[in-house]
C-alpha cells in the first residue's frame, strides 16, 4: 500500500487493497450467512416455544464481526490478514 504522505494513504490504493485481499467477498457471503440465520431463528423459535432470547442472541452475534473473518488461508496454512 502506497503512501500519499506521512499519516495519510490514498483511498484509491485502500480500497484495491481491500479487493486484492477479497474483503468484500467475505463480507458479502458473512451478510447472507448471518441474514439466513436471523430468518431460520425467527421462525423456528416461536414454533418450537423456544425463549424469545435464542432470536435476540442470535441477532446479536450475526452483527458481531468474527475474529475468523480477518484469517487467510494459504499454502503454509491459517495466516493472519
């Protein structure tokens, strides 16, 4: 990543570096993941008379960005991004 000058980056380079490291896939496919989950939740637990907090905390840590999302994954193994 290039700098502009001193404490500054260029958002034109920050933001292809963002799509280099595939950030908005990930966060893409974390949205969908956790709006599916949301959904499965909201209907199974009133059917099921399940405690109206299972919808609550599973709300909650759908919005919660999760450590693993910033890993990579490449030949030497699990890196950090």
């Amino acid at each position: 990543m290039s700098f502009d000058g001193p404490g500054t980056v260029s958002t034109r380079n920050f933001f292809s570096e963002l799509k280099w490291r595939n950030v908005y896939k990930v966060a893409a496919a974390y949205a969908v993941v956790g709006w599916l989950a949301i959904q499965v939740t909201a209907t199974i637990v009133p059917a099921l008379h399940l405690p109206d907090g299972l919808t609550d905390q599973n709300f909650s840590l759908s919005v919660t960005p999760q450590p693993t999302a910033r890993r990579n994954f490449n030949e030497g193994g699990l890196a950090k991004s």
